[in-house]
C-alpha cells in the first residue's frame, strides 16, 4: 500500500475480533497485559489486538483505545472498557521489547472507507432491520452518515464473520457480504410474523 503508515504498538492477541467504532469490556489478569495497559494508561497510547481465529493468529487485528479502567483489584488485576478504532495488517511481531513482558508489532493502519457509494439493497434490508430492532433512530444517518462497520456493528455476527469483513479492503465485498447476513436474519424475523399470524388465525 502506497504512503501506508507504520508504526509499532503493544499487542493484546485475543479470541475476540473488535470493529471500529465498537466497544467492549476486558477483564486483565496476566502480568504482562497488566503491565501493557498501565503503560497504555499512563502515556495515553492505543494497543493492538491481533485476531485469534480457531486459536491460530490471523495477519489482522483491530487499533484500540483505553475508554475506562472501571475498577482495580488487590492483586492489580482490572476491568476494563475499550473502544475499536482502525483495522490494521500485522506486518512483524517482537517478542522481546526491552523491559516489558508483552509482546509489540509493527502494524499498518488500513483506511476507514467512510465514504463509499452505498448499495440501495443494503441499505433497504438495513433500514427494516433498525425498525424491526427498535433502533429507528439509525434509519435517519443511513444515506449518509454510517460506514461499513458503524453498519456491522449493529448485527450479531461472529468473530469469523467479523473477520472476513475486516480483512476485506473492497467496499462492494463488504457491503455484499452484509446484504448476505440481512437477508438471512430478516428471512427469519418474517418467518416468525408468519407462523404468529397463523397462530392468532388459528
């Protein structure tokens, strides 16, 4: 990738595959993550976390920032809240950072693709799907507003399936492959509204 940026952070490998935009909560327990989130902590830096697919590292993983350390323990274990900021390429790993117990990496942040020419099908199958969810709120930022993973984020998609999205750099794929997950979820809400009109019929 031309005029790509690289640079080196400190790596949390997990079973967890994270979006952009996305947030979640981590409980930290091993010496080294602690450590790795006190350094984070203090200096007000991002970490990266590789991708664990089926317990194998994957070449990409997620940017994350540090949103709250809402509680501490004794033992200086801590719960944790972070928040997705960009997909990157692994590009090397270093195991032996001088002084520190985690790992770091070299990384290479991939673009956001916030803008990008939405497919009306999509957007369609998105917009019954916030009504049916009780998100109606979202249906107003549709045309103009959501990325892809502002998109994705609102489903319930595995790691796997979260994966693929993130290792795809075209937006056609990735809005394709979110058309596929809507028109199957949404398949299965209708199947439900007809066999509870049968219901009240009978």
């Amino acid at each position: 990738m031309d005029n790509a940026k690289i640079e080196t952070l400190g790596l949390f490998p997990l079973s967890l595959v994270i979006l952009p935009n996305e947030q979640t909560r981590l409980h930290i327990f091993e010496a080294r993550y602690k450590q790795l989130i006190n350094d984070c902590f203090a200096n007000n830096k991002d970490f990266g976390i590789p991708a664990m697919i089926d317990g194998k590292p994957m070449p990409f993983g997620t940017r994350v920032k540090l949103i709250d350390i809402e509680r501490f323990y004794p033992d200086g274990k801590m719960d944790i809240r972070i928040e997705g900021v960009s997909v990157f390429k692994l590009k090397s790993i270093d195991n032996n950072i001088q002084n520190k117990m985690y790992a770091g990496g070299e990384i290479e942040t991939l673009p956001l693709n916030d803008k990008f020419q939405k497919r009306q099908d999509l957007m369609e199958l998105f917009y019954e799907f916030c009504l049916r969810t009780g998100s109606p709120e979202l249906t107003d930022k549709i045309n103009t507003e959501l990325s892809i993973y502002e998109i994705a984020k609102q489903l319930v998609l595995t790691n796997e399936e979260k994966y693929q999205l993130m290792e795809t750099t075209n937006t056609l794929t990735q809005q394709k492959m979110l058309t596929n997950h809507l028109k199957l979820v949404l398949a299965l809400y209708r199947q439900e509204d007809d066999l509870n009109n049968r219901f009240f019929l009978n």
